[in-house]
C-alpha cells in the first residue's frame, strides 16, 4: 500500500514538471511558426546563419515556402493585408522587429505595404531579376529571409513601398499608453 502511494506521488510530480517544462518552451517561443524555434528573439539583434535544412525542420510549410524558398502569398490573402491595429511587426522567422504600424499604408496591391522600415538595419536588399523582371528584394536583416520587394512608388517622405507577404510577418499590439500617444499625434 505505501509503495503504490509512492508511484502515485512519484507520477503526480513527473506530469507536473512535464506540464511546467512544456509551458515554459510555449512563452519562449510565442510566434506564429508553432514549432519550437530556438533563434526566435525580438530582443537579439545578432545576425543569425542558419541553413534551410534547418529552418526547414523549425517552420511551417507556409512560412518556409515565403521566407527561405522566396515565394509569394496570393494577392489581398494575407492577414495582415488589411489590417490597422497599432503596434510592431517582426520577422516570423527570427522575430526581429521590422516595420510600425505607423509606417503602413493602404497601397491596394494586395499585400501589406510600408513606406518605411522601423530602422535601416532591420531590413537588406538584392537585385532581383527573375520572372523578366527588374525588381529589388527585401530580407530580414537578421536572419535573410525573404520578405517581398521595395518598389519606388510608395507615399511621401520616402516614396517607397515595401510590398511584404503576410506570412512572413508577426504582430504584437502597442500597449495602451503608446496607442492612446499615436492617436493623439496622428490627431494634430
Ligand atoms: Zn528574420
């Protein structure tokens, strides 16, 4: 009798570390990829080497198709095709911090659009001639993974718009304080 009492106890405490250890693993890696992504920081900007193979076993299909095969979503599928929440978008990949929300235009090509990056290192540029076209192909400037193409008729101050597929991006909401600041200045 006191033996099964023990295994009871024993079992108890084993699931408990089992659960604790899996939530930990779910707040380290709160990104849209699901997968446990182990170079996912929205805090690291180290550039991160990382080999397809691998990145093919942390993604998703559709993230992986986009991000390291440089594919391209359908036009207006996305999600965040038309979307106005206020806050920060980041690399679905890397999590590194991309673009505001301020920075984000109506264009109605179909894809999310940005006149501007959140800063010049957060994104890198290659020539891009494939398809018969000239175009200019924009990556994460963390981790190179594709995101879209910059082309040169967006809105003023930059008059560029950052075409980016949706996939490939992650959105977290400003906080209170910062959305009630944004409203206020966008109301001046
Ligand atoms: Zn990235």
């Amino acid at each position: 009798m006191k033996l099964r009492f023990y295994i009871l106890v024993l079992t108890g405490s084993l699931l408990t570390a089992c659960n604790m250890s899996q939530q930990k693993q779910m707040e380290n890696n709160s990104d849209s990829t699901g997968a446990s992504n182990r170079y996912y920081s929205r805090s690291d900007t180290g550039k991160i080497t990382v080999s397809n193979q691998e990145w093919d076993k942390i993604l998703s299909k559709e993230v992986y198709n986009i991000a390291r095969g440089k594919g391209t979503e359908m036009a207006f599928s996305g999600k965040f095709n038309d979307h106005k929440e206020v806050g920060t978008y980041y690399c679905a990949v890397c999590g590194n911090p991309l673009f505001n929300s301020n920075g984000k235009f109506e264009s109605n090509c179909g894809w999310p659009s940005f006149f501007e990056p959140i800063n010049k290192g957060s994104i890198i540029y290659a020539p891009d001639n494939s398809h018969g076209m000239q175009r200019t192909e924009v990556m994460c400037g963390r981790c190179n993974s594709h995101l879209g193409h910059v082309f040169e008729d967006g809105p003023p101050p930059t008059g560029l718009r950052y075409c980016i597929n949706s996939v490939v991006l992650d959105f977290a909401k400003a906080s209170k304080a910062a959305k009630s600041y944004a409203d206020s200045v966008g109301k001046k």
